[in-house]
C-alpha cells in the first residue's frame, strides 16, 4: 500500500468554500485566519448582531486547526511549580481554570451547532518516559489537587496495561476531563456556523497589509485599512488569529512566534481486538518528552501517531522523512504494529511562543491570539470566544491577556527556518538530561 501523502481528517469531510463576493467595503470587526480561533471568535461576534468578515491566505481551516491531532486537552505545556514561580499562585489559578473551562466551550458549541465531528470526553493519558518522569507524577496530581480542585489519577507500571497496549513506559497519569475529536469536521462545523450566524467568509484572501487610519466618524477613534489580495476594506477592530502562519503584514506579531512543524501518519483500520489492546480506553495519549509523540485511535480504528519528526515546516521532503520516523516511532511504543501499514502522512506548523505560554492582548491596536504549542483545539477556541467578548465591551478577564511576552533568540520567528534544528537538538538535549 502506497503512504498517501494527505491529511487523513480531510478525506472524512469536504470544508466549505469561502463566500463567492467582492469584499465588504467596511465591516465592525476583520479577523486574519480561518482556524479555531478566528471561526470561533467570528460566530461568538455575529451572534450579537457584529458585521465581521473572515480573510483567509488558503482555504477555509487550512492551517493546524484541521491538521492537528484533535485532542481536546486539559492543562497547559509547563510543569505547575514553573507556571506558579513565574506567574504567581492566583493567576496560574485563573490560567488553570480557564484549560478546564476551554474543554467545555468546545463542547457547548458542538452541541449547540450539532457539529458532527466525534466529539468524546475520553480523557487524555501522559505516559512517562523516564523513571523519574513518573517520580513527579504524584507530587504533579497532589498539586492540581489542591491548587485547582482537580482531580488526575496516577497509574504505576503494574497497572498501565490497562490503558495502553505497550510495557515501555515507567506509568502514567490520567485526566478524565480532556476529549477528542476529529479537528477537520470540527473546522467543517465552526464555518458552517459561522456563516448560519452572517459572517462573511473570504478564503484565498491573504492580508497583505494593515493600516491604522484616523475615523472621519462623529465620534474620532480610528479604523483599520486590510489590504488584502482581492482589494481592501475598513474594520473598526482587527482580530489577527493566523497562528504559525502570521506574515510580514503584521510584524510585530510575527517576530513573536516560532513555527514548529509537528507531523502525523495514520494507518490502516485496525481490527476490533488490536484497537482494544492498544488502547482500552480509547484515550487521547501523549508521552512526557519535550520532543514527544501524541498518538490516539480514529472513530474507523485507525492508529494516528504524530510528533515533532522534523522542526522545519511542512514542506515535500519533511512530510516524507517524516513518515519513517514517525513509523519507527510508533513501533517502539507498539510492537504489535510491526506489519501494519501506514496509509497517511501529513504535517503542519504550530505556533509556539518562546516562553511555551498562550498569549492574548494588542499589537498596534489589533486583538491577537497565539502560542498555543498543540493545545489548539481548546484554548484556541476558549480564547476566540473570550476575545469576541471582550470586543463586544464584556470584562476581559482573559489571565493570558498582557502578560509578559518575551522575544524567541537566535532568529526563531515566523519566516526563519534556519535556526529551527537548533531548537530541535536543545529540546532533545533537555529530554537527556530530564
């Protein structure tokens, strides 16, 4: 069987087209991005009566949003010791309870809009790696415990068959409240919705520059000029929500931002047993490298294995050496899959923030939303909503919004891939010394 070089979510439902119109000559708020976040945001905004467009470079959801591996997951990247010396105990609270919160939004406008994507509240499983990985689970689950009023569970070793189908790790932990999904009929969803709500969807749109013009309104302020590929318009507010894929049209933003390729394979359909034994529990699972895999099985029983195989973007040759990698990867943890055949291949590009930490605030007057490092599906559409919100004039109480927000060294931003495997070999340098 020959790797189809695709991505599997996208054999699985077609995403509507962008609206076939000349642009709006002026709209209350334009959002830069079609992915979870700019989706999101542009619903919650149209459901209280704002005009907003959407402008996006490629189709509608073509970035992460519909490339990732759809789980829906609690927590944030950094331990919650780091989270807490850095930010304070109270906000690192907030920060904690808006993740937990985030699960629950997406599953609200999931049921609200019937979106038919396999949502499933089937927790998430982190394996440790090292022994002294593992060590830190229980002092990990005593402290969310405490702090946040959240329950996870430790596994040892001698009870880890009963999550997973593999004897190499050292335990796991277990959060009941993550989810899967399929992101790709998720991105469907979240279009359909927004354009049932009255936005205006433009793809093939890609912004190439944004002005700030003085309004000739009663009232002063200003507006934003969006020069776009097709011609521009005028918003009052700019939302830019384009993740790893912010262009030189907003620089500021774009210098913040490292891209990160992250690339998945998929396999045949597994037979009911085998699914069953790797996974009893169908949780979403990822282990405790920094250079990690993420792996979880499809509604038609395939096994879908993903990880940071190559730090460059996606391009033709990392999707393919990505692939045996990725492969040889997947065997080690399940040698039960040795002669199974691996059907996809597909990589996208992550935003991550040099501090691994989302931010939300303003860049030259523009609301922006970034660094999610693979938690995507849920602060993303968490933060889409909460920004829409506050727009709308509702107290931000976003614990992202203005925190410190650091530049990447080395020239690690959007645009420079040069400085990528530097970033690969000192997260695999970190995961050796771990």
């Amino acid at each position: 069987m020959e790797i189809k070089e695709k991505n599997y979510w996208l054999e699985t439902v077609t995403v509507p087209a962008g609206d076939n119109r000349p642009l709006r000559d002026n709209v209350d708020v334009a959002v830069v991005g079609s992915g979870v976040t700019g989706l999101s945001a542009a619903r919650a905004l149209a459901k209280r009566g704002v005009g907003v467009a959407v402008l996006e470079a490629e189709t509608l959801g073509w970035g992460a949003s519909s490339r990732n591996g759809g789980m829906v997951l609690t927590g944030m990247k950094l331990p919650v010791p780091t989270l807490i010396s850095r930010y304070g105990r109270e906000k690192v609270q907030c920060m904690y309870a808006a993740s937990l919160a985030s699960i629950d939004c997406v599953e609200q406008i999931v049921q609200e809009e019937q979106i038919d994507c396999d949502f499933s509240r089937c927790g998430h499983l982190e394996v440790a790696c090292k022994q002294a990985h593992f060590d830190c689970y229980a002092e990990s689950a005593a402290l969310i415990a405490r702090e946040f009023k959240h329950p996870l569970r430790v596994l040892p070793k001698s009870e880890l068959r009963t999550e997973i189908g593999s004897d190499i790790y050292y335990g796991g932990l277990v959060d009941e409240t993550s989810a899967g999904l399929n992101p790709a009929r998720y991105v469907a969803g979240l279009v359909v919705a927004a354009r049932r709500a009255g936005v205006a969807l433009f793809d093939h749109t890609r912004v190439e520059r944004v002005e700030c013009e003085s309004s000739r309104s009663s009232n002063g302020g200003h507006r934003f000029r969006v020069r776009t590929a097709k011609g521009s318009l005028l918003a009052r507010e700019v939302l830019l929500a384009s993740g790893a894929y912010t262009s030189n049209a907003t620089p500021a933003l774009r210098k913040k931002i490292i891209p990160i390729g992250s690339y998945i394979i998929a396999t045949e359909v597994l037979s009911q047993d085998l699914a069953c034994e790797l996974s009893p529990k169908n949780r979403m699972i990822y282990d405790s490298k920094h250079f990690l895999y993420y792996y979880r099985l499809t509604s038609d029983r395939r096994m879908l294995f993903g990880g940071r195989a190559a730090f460059f973007p996606e391009t033709e040759n990392t999707v393919r050496q990505s692939a045996e990698i990725l492969r040889r990867g997947m065997v080690s943890v399940y040698p039960q899959l040795h002669d199974t055949k691996v059907e996809f291949v597909w990589g996208g590009t992550l935003d991550f923030a040099f501090d691994v930490m989302p931010h939300t605030g303003r860049f030259d007057g523009m609301y922006y939303a970034v660094g999610y490092a693979g938690h995507g599906v849920a602060i993303g559409t968490y933060l889409g909503t909460k920004i829409a919100g506050a727009i709308c004039g509702d107290p931000n109480d976003i614990p992202f919004d203005c925190i410190p927000f650091p530049n990447p060294p080395l020239g690690l931003r959007s645009g420079h891939t040069w400085a990528l495997p530097f970033a690969g070999a000192y997260y695999k340098f970190l995961d050796w010394v771990s």
